[in-house]
C-alpha cells in the first residue's frame, strides 16, 4: 500500500456510508398497487383487462411474482395471467421483447427458492409459442432464443417436480416446454432443431441418478417428435441416437443391485416408450422413423 496512512481515503469511506444507508428495493411482488386479493379477483375474470397499457404494465409486474414461494400466486396467478394473454393475441411485440429480455436476465439471477428458473422458462414457452402462431421475432432473436432455451435445458439441476407447499418447480418439464413450443416453429432451419433434440439427449439420464416421477420424459419426448415431423434425420441416425443412451445407465455390474443404476434405467425406459408411444400412433412416416431405434434400445436395455 502506497503511503503509511493506512486508513481508507475520504471517498471510499463516503462510499461505503453511501450503501449502508441506501436500501435495495427488489422489485414488488404484487406489483404496483394490486393486492393479492385485486389478483385473485382479476384471475376470477379470466383476467380481463380493457385498456392494453395497463394490462402491457401489468404484464411486466407479474414477470416478479414467478420467483415466489406461494404456488397460488406464482402459478395460479403470474403465470395463468400471463399465458391468458398471449394464448389470447392480447400481448403486442412492444410488450413481448421486454418481456423476454427481463425473463433472459431472471435465468441469470439467484433462485435461492428453485422456483424463479423453472418458471422463467415456462413463461418463455409460452412468448416462443407467440412467434410461433404469429410470427414477430427476427431471424437473429429466435436463433438466439433456441441457443438459450438449449443451454437453460442443458444447465438444469434442480430435479425438484412437486412439493406439497411450495407446488412445481419442475425444470425439466418447462424447459422441454419451451424447446418443445420452439421445435414447433415452421421458421427453424435443420441445425436449429437439431440443436434442440441434443439438448434433449443431456437430460433423458441424467448424471445425478434423479428418477423421473413426475411426467418429465413424456415432456422431453414432445420436442423430438415434432422435430422428427420435419424429417431432420432419417432412420439409421436416429437409431444410433437412442442406441448412444444405453451406456449412460452404468457399469453392467451394477445392474438391479444399485440405486442410481435403477433410477438411470427407469428414466432411459420412460423416454423410450413415451416416444414409441408417439411414434407408433402417429401416421407420419417421418416420425415413424424413430421406431427401430427405439425398439432396438428397448430391446437392449438390461
């Protein structure tokens, strides 16, 4: 240190007061001057609001109440409210960027409670699902969303479905949700949605031996189907796609006298017949494409 005062200067000590006496306003949950009880009411209209402004700032609000604990609010409430107006063409793009961006920046925030991610996600979902009835992002925000959607799904690990009190959490669910709304779009190029069934493949047996309870590998079946639907693999790929998850349960000693072992093949089995499933029920010939593969890993499952 320079000098042999070894005090701090004048203006790191007015800094330092500066901060302890400034508070830090996180944003409000319910937002403005809505109660919980003006929400539940709004919620009993089916969240009828006339004017487009109010509803457009009201939107943004209710993007904070999808890290909170109560299920009622955050679920019941934020995200009903929010997927009501987009499910009903009420959100114009003016509002859905803004929207967007700050459900981006939620994704990098602390989730201390594990519910603000998954919710993020789902609500991105359901703006995906909005370019997707009606086309308003460009080429450059959707591919930056597919890139997103993708790491966020890679990147889960909070494996949490339902608890009694705090309700969903469910992150692996409402990832594939919204991979599954972007595999949808007729506007992804075949990189895109090739993009999107790898995410896919981190999750069917994940690493921490998480059995899946919860409905998960029926969620994560939906994107490869509908990426399937536009012929982005023929038979012999897919089929060495599913024959690469086999190895992924574990060492062959470990078979039926481990716990994690158990929890791996469960999850690698439900995916497999949650797309077979699909699959052998769809008409689609592309589709249909996915069969042998599946088959033959099913077969090959100890």
């Amino acid at each position: 240190m320079r000098g042999s005062d070894k005090r701090p200067g004048r203006a790191i000590v007015l800094l330092l007061a500066l901060c302890m006496a400034t508070p830090v306003f996180a944003a409000a949950c319910p937002p403005g001057d809505w109660t919980v009880e003006k929400l539940d009411a709004l919620k009993q209209s089916q969240f009828a609001v006339a004017d487009a402004g109010e509803r457009a700032t009201l939107a943004m609000g209710l993007l904070e109440c999808l890290g909170e604990t109560d299920p009622q609010l955050r679920d019941g409430i934020a995200y009903e409210g929010l997927s009501a107006w987009m499910r009903k063409g009420e959100l114009a793009p003016e509002t859905l960027r803004p929207m967007r961006e700050r459900l981006y920046a939620m994704l990098a925030e602390p989730d201390p409670d594990g519910v603000r991610w998954p919710f993020a996600a789902l609500v991105l979902a359901e703006v995906a699902r909005t370019d997707r009835t009606t086309p308003w992002m460009t080429p450059a925000e959707r591919a930056t969303m597919v890139v997103r959607a993708a790491a966020y799904f890679e990147s889960v690990r909070d494996y949490r479905g339902f608890e009694a009190d705090v309700g969903w959490r469910h992150g692996i669910a409402h990832g594939a949700d919204w991979l599954g709304q972007l595999s949808l779009n007729p506007a992804l190029d075949g990189p895109q949605l090739n993009r999107i069934v790898d995410a896919v493949a981190v999750q069917v047996v994940p690493a921490s031996a998480n059995a899946y309870v919860f409905g998960e590998p029926q969620r994560m079946a939906a994107p490869v189907l509908y990426a399937a639907q536009r012929g982005i693999r023929d038979e012999a790929a897919w089929s060495a796609w599913f024959k690469a998850f086999v190895p992924r349960i574990g060492e062959p000693a470990l078979a039926w006298r481990d716990s994690a072992w158990l929890a791996r093949r469960h999850d690698l089995n439900a995916f497999l017949e949650a797309v077979y499933v699909e699959a052998d029920l769809s008409g689609d010939k592309r589709v249909k494409a996915l069969l042998p593969g599946v088959a033959a890993t099913l077969k090959a499952l100890p």
